[in-house]
C-alpha cells in the first residue's frame, strides 16, 4: 500500500485518507474515491488530497477484518459486518469466553497492522455481548499476512455454553444471619440455571444430609458463619456426607473462603461470604466455569492470583485495610 499526497487528478481509485468538508457534505475517510468524489474536492478548493492507493495482493480494510474474524469465531459467535477497518465478534448467548492467548498472540504478531482485541478468558458473557474486536489499522494489508493471521488465529476463540441446567442452594442458619440466597439465585439466572433453596441448621450432621438427599448435578452450600478450616461445618459435611474435598481456600479477594469438592456425579461448591454480595468476587469464576462444564482444578484455582484483587465491597466484614 502507498500513502501520501496526490495531485486531485490522480487520486481517482484511491482511498480517502482523511475526511473533507465539501460543499456537498462530508467526505469520510476511507471513501473510495471516483470521479463524482473528485469533483466534489475540486469543488472544495482542493487540488491535491491525501490518499491510499493499494497495490496488486493488497486486501482493502473491511474485507480484512471480516476474513480474519472468521477465522478466528469459533461455535457460539456471532460475526457482525465490518465496518472502518473493524469486524466485532458477539456471544449468540450465554456462557463463557474461551480463548486461546497463544494463537491470538501470534495473529497480533504477524503484522502491526493487524490486531486482535477479545475478553479475559473464561469471562462470563451474555447474548450479544462483545467478544472480541478485530481491527486493520491501516487501509490494506498484504494478502500474504492477512493469510498467516487467519491460519495462526483459526478458531482461536469459542463461546462455551451452559452446561447444568439445576443447582441447589443450601444455606445453613444461625439466628440473626442474612441468607443472601438472592444474589446467589441471579448469578444462576444469568446463566440459565434454575436454582432451588434449602435452609437447614448449621451443624455437619444438618447439612450433611441435606447435600445427601440433593439430586442436583450442582449443589452449593453457603454457611451462615465464615468456612475458617477444612474441617469446619462446610468442609466436614461434605466429606460426611461421602464426598470429597478438592480444594479449599483460593488466591482471590474477595472469596478467599471457597471450597470445591464433588459429591458422586454433583460438583459441589462451598461459597465464601462474600457471595451474598451482587459484586464480582472469586465465587464467580469458579462457578460459571462449572456451570459451563469447564473443568476446574486445584491448579487452576491457583492460577487465579493474578488479576485475583478484585474491587473492595461494602459489605464484607473486615476490609482489607484499616481505616485510619
């Protein structure tokens, strides 16, 4: 592609690289120019423009982004026209972003012209929600670069849907205590899940036989006092109850206290406090993950730190610094 400044009379077939104020209107950047745009910059006082001019295996903007969005939308997203140099890519409903970092690093590797923007992985998104946004910078690209993006970046990102479709919430009570089964209930709704509550005693045998008599692939347990050990009320009725514990504790604040276990086929999920908040907190990552059928490991939750010092919320407890 050549760029620069061209006399009015040569600039037919080229691309406008700057928008122009004419008598007629507004030319807008990127405007393939013919001879009815030229007259209208002559019009204008104009007798030279700058423009780009592509050369012979040059892929004009649009038609970049729209093949690279391509092949980078895996199942579960939607491509939208390009427009500017620009094709966005949407969630066709709910689920989870999954995203390959390596090939999307690759595709932002082969030219600086060509670049990739998407979601955290494992985000959670909702029926048209933005995935990702693919962007030619310049006004064309050399076919060959635009053909090692596509193969580096082909199918490098998937929406992975709702998996479960029930849960159950079991929320243990001592006197005085908040449930927060409500903000627990929307976390589920966005994801399609339907969810049912218990409340039982907070003692190991109550619950234990609670999580017993469950019948859902998912069930969560939020005690009416902090989880403080893995051999507290949450953790030991898990085990009681014949399941086992996978992991407790995560590197994520707020949600510190979750715990993660599995009891037969159902994955069980003790929730931190902080899960009676509708703010962001460690519990959401976990759980939609889950919800979605992404396996989550002892690993994986370690993973989390990074990026795990999520905003403060008003309710927690016992912020984490003192107020002075």
């Amino acid at each position: 592609m050549r760029f620069g400044t061209v006399p009015l009379d040569a600039a037919e077939g080229a691309v406008l690289a700057h928008s122009v104020a004419t008598p007629d209107g507004r030319l807008r950047k990127g405007t393939l120019l013919g001879a009815a745009e030229i007259e209208r910059l002559a019009g204008a006082g104009l007798t030279e423009v700058i423009v780009a001019r592509l050369d012979p295996g040059d892929v004009p903007e649009n038609e970049a982004a729209a093949r690279l969005a391509e092949a980078l939308r895996g199942p579960g997203l939607d491509r939208r026209d390009a427009f500017t140099g620009r094709a966005n890519l949407h969630a066709e409903g709910p689920g989870v972003l999954r995203v390959d970092a390596a090939a999307i690093a690759a595709v932002n590797g082969v030219d600086p012209m060509i670049t990739v923007a998407t979601l955290p992985e494992w985000q959670r998104v909702a029926e048209g929600t933005m995935a990702a946004t693919i962007k030619i910078i310049s006004y064309a690209v050399p076919e060959a670069a635009l053909a090692r993006a596509c193969a580096a970046g082909k199918g490098a990102l998937t929406l992975v849907p709702p998996a479960l479709d029930a849960a159950e919430l079991i929320v243990t009570t001592l006197d005085g205590a908040p449930t927060g089964a409500e903000a627990v209930a929307a976390r589920l709704e966005r994801l399609s899940v339907a969810c049912t509550l218990r409340e039982v005693p907070h003692r190991t045998d109550a619950l234990a036989a609670a999580l017993s008599e469950g019948t859902a692939p998912l069930r969560l347990i939020l005690t009416a006092s902090a989880t403080s050990d893995e051999r507290d009320v949450g953790p030991a009725a898990l085990r009681a109850a014949g399941g086992t514990l996978d992991r407790f504790g995560m590197p994520v604040d707020p949600g510190n206290l979750l715990f993660l276990g599995r009891l037969g086929e159902a994955q069980v999920i003790g929730l931190p406090g902080c899960a009676r908040s509708p703010a962001l907190n460690g519990a959401d990552w976990v759980l939609e993950r889950v919800v979605c059928g992404v396996p989550v490991t002892p690993g994986d939750i370690a993973a989390m730190g990074v990026g795990g010092l999520l905003k403060e919320i008003p309710t927690r407890p016992q912020p984490r610094e003192r107020r002075r």
